[in-house]
C-alpha cells in the first residue's frame, strides 16, 4: 500500500477513488493497529511529505479514536489502552506532539485534532502527565507556529463533552490558564497566536472555576479579555465577546464590580461594532445576561415558594441597563438585510432575539423606550424603521403585565392590520409575524367581535400575496386557531363564522399554480390546526372537508409512476404527506364520527404504502393516520388487520429505516389499546418482531421504553393469555432494571430514565394480565425484583413525574394482586411510604398522578392491614 497516494486518496472529491482509499486504511487498521498507528504518525510528523497527505494523516489518526456515539467511542478508545503497547504510543504521542512546531499550519491543526483525541482517553485515567506542561512550554518558549498549535490543542481538549474529560480538566487548571492567558495579552505580536488563546481561554473557561474563585487571578483574566474587546483584530474582538458571554453564563454572581467598572460600557460599544460578527457577540453577552436574570428569578420564586432560605444572588443588570442598552437594540433592528435567508442569523434578529429576553427579564420596564420607538418610526418613510418599529412591538409581547399591555395591544391591533399592506413585502412580514406574537401571548386583548374578522382576512390575504410571508402569516393563523377554540366539546367558538370561508381559502391557497412546496406544506398546516380547533357546531363542514382532502390525496397515486427527478419525488411526497396529515388531523377531531369514511380511508393507506418506494417519509404520517383510526374505530379496526399487518410487520423488521420502524412499535401499541383481546392472533409475530428489535445492535437504545411499553399494552390487552410471553418478557425487564448511570450526560440520564418508564409501564400491565387471567401466582419470582427497582427509583434523584405515575400503579397493581397481605413485608418498608407519600403531595404534579399515589397509599395502608390479620390468625 503506498501511503502517501491512500492518504492523498481520502480528501479527493471523486467519491470513487475516495471510498477506496478509506477502505483499504481500515484494512490496514484491522489488519496491524499498532502498525497503522506507527506509519499515520510518521506521516503527520514528516515534513517532506506534501501538506494534504499530513493533514489526512492527522484527520485518520483522529478518526481512530472517535465515535459519535457513546458506546462505539469507549469501543474504539479501549483499542488504544488494550492493544497498544506503551512504546508504540510514546512514539506516536512524541510525534504529534512534534507536528505541533511544523511550519504547516494545517498540519498542526491535524495534530491538535489526534491529540485532543488521545487526551480524552488519557487524561481521566491521569496518564500523560508531562502534556499540559508541554503545550505550556510551547506557549512560553516555541515559535508563533508552535505557539497558535498549542493554543489550538488546548482548546481542542477544553471543548470536549466527554464527561471523564471535562472532570479531569479542573486539575490542569493552572497550566491550562498559564498558556491562554499568556497568548491572550495585548502584548503578544503574533495576532494568530492570540487569536488563538483567546479562542481556547473561551474553551477553557469551565474548567478554571477554582482561579476564578480567586480575586486577584480573576481580576487578570477580566483585564487581558476586555482588553482583547479593544484589539484591532476583529477575530480576537469576536473570542473576546464570546468570553464574556460565557463568563456570564458560568460566573454570574462574580460580575457586579465588572458591569459597573467596564461591561456596561464594553458591550454597547461592541453592539455599534460596524463589525456585524463582534456587534452580535456583543449582543449576545446581554442576551446571556437576561437569560441568567430569568433563570435566577425563577429559581428564587421556587426555593420561597418551598420555604428554602436560600437564595441566588440577583443583581438586576438588565434592569438598570434599560436605559441605555434597549435604545441601541432599537437602533440594530432597523439593521435589516432585505436579501437574507430566513435562517439567516444577523445583527437585526441577534437585536430580536435580545428584546424578547429583555422584555421576559424585566417585564413592563421595557415597554417606555420601545413605545417611544414605535410611536415615532411606525410611519417613517425608511421601511427599515417601520419594520423595526413593527417589529419590536411584537418582541415585547411576552413579559409586561398584561394591564399594561393590553390597551396597547388594543390600540396597536388595527395600525398593525393595516401595515399588512405596506408597499414593502419585508414590513408586511414583520406585520404578519407581530399579529401571531399578539395572537401566542396576548390573545385576551383581541376582542372578537371587532377584531377578529379584519384580522382573519388580513392574514390570509398576506398569504396569498408572497411567498415570503407563507411562514408568518400560517404561524400566526395557526396561533389564532389554538387561541380561540373555546371549551372542548363546545357548539360554539369565536372562529365558526368563519371556519367555512377559512378552509375554503386555505384549500384555494394549496391549489395554486405558483404555490411552492414551503407555502403549501404551511397552509396545510394551518388547515390541521382548525381542524383540531373546530367546534362541535363546524364538525358537518369538517366532514365535507375530508370527502376534498381524500380526492386530493387519490390524484396522487397515479403520479407515483410518472415522476422523473428527485425534485419531483420530494414534492409529490411533500404533497401526499400533508393531505395525510390533514386526514389524520380529521380523524381524531371527528373520531367515532369517521367510520363511514373509513373504509375509504384505510384504502387509500394501503394504497400509499403500496406505491411509495423505500426511504419515502410518507409511511411514517401514513402509520400515524393509521393510529388515529385504530383509536377512533376500537375493536372495529379489526377487518383491516389482514390487508394491514403485512405493511405493519416490514416496518418493524426494517432497522434500516429506524424513524418508520419506531412509528411501527408505536402503533403496536395503539392498535392493540383499540383491538384489547383481538389481537391476540398476531401477538405471536409482534412479540418476535418486538423482542429481536430489543436484542438488534442496529437500533439505537431510545427504541427499548418503547418496546417494553408495547409489552405492557400486549399484557393488558390479552389478559391472561399473555402467560405464554412472560418468563421471556420478565428476564427482558429484570435485565433492563439492571442498567445504571455509566456516565452524567444528560443523554444517558434521560435514556435511564424513559427506561424505567417503559419497565414500569410493562410491569403495570403484566399485573394487570395476570389478575384478570386469575394467574398472579405466575408473579410470585418476580415481586423481590419489581420493589428492588421501585428502590432504586426512590433513592434517584433524577425521577420524572411520569416514571413516579407509573410506580405508583404498580405499586397498587401487585397490592390488589395479592390482597391477603403474602407480600406485606415489602408493603411495610418505610421509603415505599415515603415515596407514595411524596408524591401525592407534589403540587407540580398533576391530579393524575396526585390521585394515583393516593391510591397506591391506600394500597400500602390495607397491606399492613393484611398484615396483622395474618399475624393474629
């Protein structure tokens, strides 16, 4: 193998050659790691070889030693602790480390890349001592090159989420600020060099909380950043901002001398930044600082309501800063770029997002300077201030008492209907998006009588002017919808008189010639919404629609055979995605109400899932307008299970396709709460189906809750006949209850977590089967290990609300299981009472689950009942 043309190989566009090269460096890798490993790191480090072949060197070394799941990362850092010897990795590590001071840049950023890579694994397990001091060293001692290396290095071991490494990191503290804080003063030269210190003091900022604890070494770290806020280098001005932002967000409590002595001043300097890039980092830091102020608010209000003592310090930045910082977010809103993308983050929406947080932070102090904005550029001639001015009206609408609010929003509401025809498009967009603002969070303030009719028509004629304004104007229609759909179950709401002209508008707008996907797939999603919202009195209209919606979606079978181009493909199944989700929506609004449309329902699914080809999203909404039937029908739904399950069973086999495969496990679990003891003919080929998807490698763990849940609903739906499946089943929970914690990211938290709901959820019904089956001796192996898990549930802090529902119904399932007390030793146990106990009394909790733990409670009070009459018998 020549090494230089595979390396070379890897970074060609062509994706043949490409491919080749990558496979035959893992052939090589499998074949002699220690080899491979040996050879990479030669190249890297080879300053004759040509600079791609060194960074491709560089990125393949890296690769070695990186996952982006968790499971296959510890896989492949175990090859580098078991299968390596230690003068193998001396060397490579001596070479990396060697590639740092090469005059390529670009192969030092590929050996800072490796070696962040290899300090993941290392460092927690406190192995390669001498790297910090190293890269210290370099710092202190090396040539610029070597300098702006290490920097990067530093950074790139300090951005990591590894949580081993972030642990870790705390103990290097001080090397690691010695080399940033070095590269990051005015002093150095080399603006690379700071550029690059900067970039890693930002990286690194977590891992220093000791030296910032620290009066006089924070007091340096602040005045070697504020300073790099004043460099000529606009990248260094960036990192600087970006700095503060995060100091902010980790060091809150230490920032009142640093406000009043410089920030203030700093960060409205960096918003007049003609540097868009260091104006919205400057923007951001008081985007930060709100967010801080919100949370600590809210965090206060918690611990009184709780009775706690304890409180955050709150220093009311945003409060006092009103004054001066909200006029110049005024000023940026009018900064708009006309030919912006609408994903497209600049100064203008950073100003947006900064008002909105401001308005939240400090509620109706902010509504004086934004009035006075909006009163005096709501007509001016430069669009960009009426847009502005539109604009921050609707940024404001969330926090203000709403006494303040709402006569504003009185008196704004027909200035606001009427700039929905301003001669620019970009003014009426804002109008539009400022109309569903008012619509989300101040709804009580439009009166319906008055404002209602102009404010529907406005809308839906701004929908049909330009596409720009598609996403405004249907989120805002969308908002109106929920806001105004009254009572469930009313005759009645404010939008029935004009629920027929809104559908008919809505259907008009989908049919258009010069409709794009976007203002399409929008309007379809408006017309769910008043669907979902539809009262009773409009449900005859929602009928008729679905007759228009199902004729619709028959036109597009045909197509499937005519389209040629990918573009095609993705708007036919754009087209028939909607019309599904349209028709699932019907569904659930009109519920039993569908069965004379139903047959020609489940048709046409068929018929979809027939002609989409593989990798389509369709079949994804088809199985959830599948669902919607299955619990609207109930048992009825059974004479379709023959045609149907065929289409059900490839889904849940088909692991190449995980998000269709998961919407198939959770129809498993609707059609089964529809169908109770009639699905018991096809549990045999659910349950394989199911238990092989639990044991595949191929699907990620978030699949298993649902598949133990689906066990559960299986359980209660067969009763008693579910005996053929539980010693199986059982083994399969007992194992699940096993997984721990390995390691505090949230992602395994939660992971832990919904699997704990799904093991109590199975649990729940499988007591239940075996109750009705009149089988709950079947249970009697299982109990010791059921409360051994509600234990473990107990004592972790992390448990949800609805992980504490479902213990509290097991709790009283396995009670009224075995009501004579056999098991009351478990009952009796102090933390079971303490844990139904605080439960019930949980406020944040809703009745549900409030109501479940009372009976859970009663339940342990009639078990040590039981008790004792065992006893005196």
């Amino acid at each position: 193998m020549d090494v230089n043309q595979v390396l070379a190989g890897t970074l060609s566009p062509d994706t043949q050659i490409r491919t080749s090269a990558e496979q035959q460096l893992s052939h090589a890798a499998e074949v002699d790691f220690s080899g491979y490993l040996t050879t990479l790191s030669h190249e890297l480090a080879n300053e004759q070889a040509q600079p791609q072949v060194r960074v491709a060197a560089g990125l393949a070394l890296k690769n070695s030693f990186s996952a982006r799941e968790y499971a296959r990362l510890r896989q492949v850092q175990e090859r580098w602790l078991t299968q390596i010897a230690p003068d193998v990795k001396a060397a490579v590590k001596g070479l990396a480390l060697k590639t740092l001071s090469s005059n390529d840049a670009r192969a030092g950023q590929s050996a800072a890349q490796f070696i962040a890579s290899i300090a993941a694994i290392e460092l927690p397990r406190e192995q390669w001592p001498e790297l910090m001091q190293a890269l210290v060293e370099n710092v202190g001692q090396g040539q610029d090159h070597q300098k702006q290396a290490s920097l990067t290095t530093i950074g790139f071991i300090c951005e990591t989420e590894d949580a081993d490494l972030r642990d870790s990191l705390a103990q290097h503290s001080n090397a690691i600020l010695t080399a940033v804080v070095q590269g990051a003063r005015k002093e150095e030269a080399n603006n690379d060099v700071r550029n690059a210190a900067i970039t890693a003091l930002g990286d690194s900022l977590e891992f220093v909380r000791t030296n910032f604890e620290n009066e006089g070494e924070r007091n340096y770290i602040m005045q070697v950043i504020c300073e790099a806020t004043q460099a000529e280098d606009t990248r260094i001005q960036q990192g600087a901002y970006g700095c503060l932002n995060r100091i902010m967000g980790l060091y809150y409590d230490k920032m009142r001398f640093y406000m009043e002595k410089a920030l203030f001043g700093l960060t409205i300097q960096g918003m007049k930044s003609d540097e868009e890039d260091v104006a919205k980092l400057a923007v951001e830091f008081w985007c930060t600082v709100c967010e801080e102020e919100i949370s600590i608010e809210d965090d206060n209000s918690q611990a009184q309501a709780e009775g706690s003592t304890e409180m955050r310090e709150f220093f009311n930045f945003a409060r006092v800063a009103t004054q001066e910082v909200v006029p110049v977010l005024l000023e940026l809103l009018a900064k708009q770029d006309e030919d912006a993308a609408d994903d497209e983050y600049n100064v203008s929406r950073a100003a947006y997002q900064c008002l909105q947080l401001w308005a939240q932070a400090v509620g109706s102090t902010v509504v004086p300077p934004v009035l006075a904005f909006v009163e005096k550029n709501l007509r001016s001639e430069d669009w960009h201030y009426r847009d502005a001015a539109v604009s921050a009206f609707g940024a404001i609408m969330e926090g203000p008492e709403e006494k303040v609010l709402d006569p504003l929003v009185k008196q704004a509401l027909p200035v606001l209907i009427g700039m929905m025809d301003d001669q620019v498009v970009q003014v009426k967009d804002s109008s539009a998006y400022a109309l569903g603002r008012i619509c989300e969070a101040s709804a009580d303030s439009i009166d319906p009588s008055l404002h209602l009719q102009p404010l529907v028509a406005s809308l839906f004629q701004g929908l049909s002017s330009h596409p720009r304004m598609a996403s405004s104007c249907c989120w805002a229609l969308m908002n109106l919808a929920d806001r105004f759909a009254g009572e469930p179950g009313c005759a009645a709401n404010p939008l029935s008189p004009h629920f027929q002209a809104s559908i008919t508008h809505l259907l008009q707008v989908t049919e258009r010639n010069d409709a794009d996907n976007m203002l399409r797939t929008a309007a379809y999603e408006v017309l769910n919404a008043f669907v979902a919202n539809a009262a009773n009195g409009s449900l005859p209209l929602v009928a008729e629609l679905a007759n228009v919606i199902l004729d619709r979606l028959e036109k597009t079978i045909p197509l499937q055979q005519q389209v040629v181009s990918v573009e095609d493909k993705l708007t036919l199944e754009e087209m028939q995605t909607s019309l599904t989700s349209v028709i699932m929506a019907i569904i659930q609004r009109l519920e039993v109400e569908i069965r004379p449309q139903a047959d020609r329902i489940m048709h046409l699914m068929l018929q979809l899932l027939s002609t989409v080809g593989a990798k389509s999203s369709v079949p994804d909404t088809v199985f959830a307008a599948v669902g919607a039937l299955a619990n609207a029908l109930e048992e009825e739904f059974m004479k379709y299970m023959e045609s149907f399950t065929p289409f059900l069973y490839s889904a849940l086999g088909n692991q190449e396709e995980p998000a269709l495969c998961a919407m198939a496990i959770g129809l498993v679990s609707d059609i089964t709460r529809s169908l109770n003891e009639k699905i018991q003919p096809y549990c045999d080929t659910l349950m394989n189906y199911l238990l092989n998807n639990l044991r595949s490698q191929a699907l990620g763990n978030q699949f298993k809750p649902a598949i133990l849940q689906c066990f559960g609903d299986i359980a209660q739906a067969i009763g008693g006949a579910f005996e053929t499946y539980l010693s199986v089943v059982a083994q399969v929970l007992q194992q699940a209850a096993g997984i721990n914690i390995t390691d505090n990211t949230f992602e395994m938290l939660d992971y832990v977590v919904s699997l704990r709901e799904g093991i109590m959820d199975a649990w729940g019904g499988v007591i239940i089967a075996t109750k009705s089956g009149g089988k709950t001796n079947l249970l009697r192996p299982y109990v010791e290990s059921i409360f051994a898990l509600l234990h473990t549930i107990f004592n972790d802090p992390n448990r949800t609300e609805a992980l504490l529902r479902s213990s509290m119904g097991v709790i009283g399932d396995l009670s009224e299981a075995f009501p004579n007390g056999e098991y009351s030793q478990y009952f009796r146990s102090e933390w079971l009472t303490t844990m139904a106990r605080e439960t019930r009394a949980n406020r944040e909790f809703s009745s549900r689950t409030n109501d479940t733990a009372r009976w859970a409670r009663e339940q342990i009070k009639r078990q040590s009942a039981a008790a004792q009459g065992i006893q005196m018998s």
